[in-house]
C-alpha cells in the first residue's frame, strides 16, 4: 500500500505545481484521491463503484469527504487529518441517494472555503457537488486533472514497491501459463489457473484483466477475456494481463506454442525479441519516445512486415492504462526519470499466427530498471 510520507511527499508536489494564491485544492478522481491520501473503496467491498472528495487545505490539513459506509469500507488505512462523514444508512432508517449524501458531506466543509481561494477537479466533480459548495472564488482556468496526471509520471518509492507487488503477482500467472496451456484445454482453463496462481502469489484479493486468447493462423490476432475456445496444436497462446493491487497495475506478456511451435512462427518469434532489444537500448530518462517505437519497430518493419505491427511499442503504467508517456511514430512525448513503461513489440501474420511479448521497466536517468521477470519463450 501506499505510505503516510509517500502521500505527503505527492501532497507536496502537487502544491508546488499550482499557483502560489491558492489556498484548498479540492480532488474529486478516486484514483487521485489514492494518490494523495492512500484511501481507496475496496474494489471487492459492498461500496464498490462509490467515491469519497479529498479536500486540501493549506492551513487546515487535509479532510477526507464521504458517507460513513464509504469511509468505513477503505481497502487500507488512510493519511489524513480530519473526516468530513454524513449518515447514509444507519440500520434503522431507509436510505436517500447516496450521491446526494456525499455532496451534504461536501457541505459541512464550505464554511471554512468561503471567501478564499482554491481549485476544484472539475474532470471529475459532479455538476450536485459544484452546485453544493457555493463558492465563486475557484480557479476556472487550471486544469487540475491534468496536473495531477502529469505528476503521476514520475513515481515515488512506495508506488514502485506496490507496482513491484503487482509484477511478482503477474510472474507467478505467467509460470503457471507456462506449465498449463496444451491441446485440449479451453482459454477459460488457462484463465482460471492463472488466476488462481495469481491469487495465491499476492495473498489477497485482486483485480485480474486482459488478452487470454489463442491466435490461430486463420484469426492471427484476437484479444480480450478468455472464450470457450480449445486449443489446437498449432495455435499460439498470448497472455497479455494486468494484476492490479491497490489500484496499481501490472502489464505483461508471452505468446506460447500449443504444441512445437512452426518454422515461421519461431521466425516471428525471433523478431519479437530483436524488436524489444532495440526498445531496450533506447530506454532513459530523455529519450524521445518516438524514437524508442522507432528503435522498437525497425527490426520486423525491415523484415518485411511494417503493416503486422501497427499498434504502439510501449505505454506509462501506473493507476491508469494505459497512460502517459505512449511509445507510438507521432508522439510529443519524452521519456522521465520515475516513469514505468511497457515494451510490446508483436507480429500478426494471416497462415501462421500473432504473437507478442512484453516487459515493464522503470526508467532512471541513465538507463532502466527491469520490473517483470517471467519467461519469455515459445516454448
């Protein structure tokens, strides 16, 4: 989870980020309201999908705002200096519109914002919620969002440690794929076992999503949650999944052979790998990100097949996915010491299947740090 320094150590940057006049800064994205305070709705709770408001305040602290079952049901302990809580339900009455009760909440706070100035995430705060505090003296012209999304970038420590738990969590899936998919057994057999690996490397319940899909040479690319589909040899496997901890994320993947893997696929194979190498070498802290796709891409679009890679090289990992930077030929990116980034290169070939790989890194000013570890291999 994240840490109590960790959190001020964001609340820190994120006020050197804003303008100097501003005295409350209030947060409405969940996943911003995390970033700052360590509280998250347990995504596994009764209250999945509820929200709670985090108000800064340059001389008061910092207030968490919300309904008392939402405060109640934090997947963690949380870092702030006062709550800001309205009943919801109390076992003895019926219950009103939980949304409403959070912007009552919201109200018990106006009192000491008023005739001060501050700044409202208005990306994410309700139209109710705005209507609630009343306040005229908010900065229109800063895009809150985007600042705090910038910031996210560059990670502090105890976000890599909780990023390091999701990619050890997602190795362990990868070494069960590895031992699991054969002939005969569906997508959905090999979902359920990297899952259950996945559950009993992390110790506790987590969010699992992405590509368990076999890519045949008829249908050499195909993505998302698994089907019923049984695998054939031949087939190639390409697990490409996201284990997510405290709202953090993993993201990465291998393409096994259902059964010995075929002259031309190992070729393809073996350009994927050339192709990640390349992205490899490129990898610190002021690198362009177009030239890491560039780097990425050229071993298999000089081999003859620049239109079977068409989508990005790579992408920022964090709370979002994907997110800033985005390794693509257009990008205004530049790469930042504390980003952590996907490699992907894959090669989708009608008459003998689509693969790809992929590993995160974590980018430091003179190179990168390797965060997953599974096995890449065919076989």
């Amino acid at each position: 989870m994240l840490s109590k320094e960790g959190c001020l150590a964001r609340q820190k940057r994120l006020w050197e980020a804003v303008p100097d006049h501003l005295e409350w800064i209030l947060i409405a994205d969940p996943r911003h309201v995390l970033y700052l305070s360590n509280f998250l709705v347990q995504p596994c709770s009764f209250s999945r999908g509820e929200r709670a408001l985090l108000l800064l305040d340059r001389d008061k602290g910092v207030t968490l705002i919300g309904d008392n079952f939402t405060l109640r049901s934090s997947a963690a302990d949380f870092f702030v200096d006062h709550e800001a809580i309205e009943t919801w339900y109390d076992h003895k009455h019926s219950v009103e519109n939980r949304d409403h009760v959070l912007f009552k909440a919201l109200g018990s706070v106006v009192p000491q914002l008023k005739g001060r100035a501050g700044a409202i995430e208005a990306e994410w705060l309700p139209v109710g919620a705005l209507q609630e505090l009343e306040i005229t003296q908010t900065d229109t012209t800063l895009e809150l969002g985007s600042v705090l999304r910038q910031l996210r970038r560059q990670k502090h420590a105890d976000e890599i440690e909780l990023l390091k738990q999701c990619m050890q969590a997602c190795d362990a899936g990868h070494a069960c794929a590895r031992e699991v998919v054969a002939a005969g057994k569906s997508e959905f057999d090999i979902f359920r076992k990297v899952q259950a690996a996945v559950l009993q490397a992390a110790g506790l319940p987590v969010i699992i999503y992405g590509d368990f899909r076999a890519s045949t040479p008829a249908v050499p690319k195909a993505g998302g949650l698994p089907s019923g589909h049984v695998l054939e040899n031949g087939d190639l496997f390409v697990l490409d999944y996201s284990v997510v901890i405290h709202g953090y994320r993993s993201d990465f993947t291998n393409t096994i052979s259902v059964g010995e893997p075929t002259a031309d696929q190992q070729k393809l194979f073996g350009l994927c790998q050339a192709a990640m190498q390349g992205g490899e070498s490129t990898l610190k802290a002021g690198t362009k990100c177009a030239d890491v796709h560039a780097a990425t891409a050229a071993p298999i679009w000089d081999a003859g097949y620049k239109e079977n890679f068409q989508h990005h090289a790579g992408h920022g990992l964090g709370l979002g996915h994907p997110e800033a930077p985005i390794l693509v030929p257009e990008s205004t990116d530049t790469l930042l010491a504390g980003d952590v980034i996907t490699l992907e290169p894959g090669v989708y070939v009608e008459g003998i299947g689509g693969m790809r790989i992929e590993h995160n890194y974590l980018i430091t000013d003179d190179g990168f740090e390797r965060l997953s570890n599974h096995v890449i291999s065919l076989t």
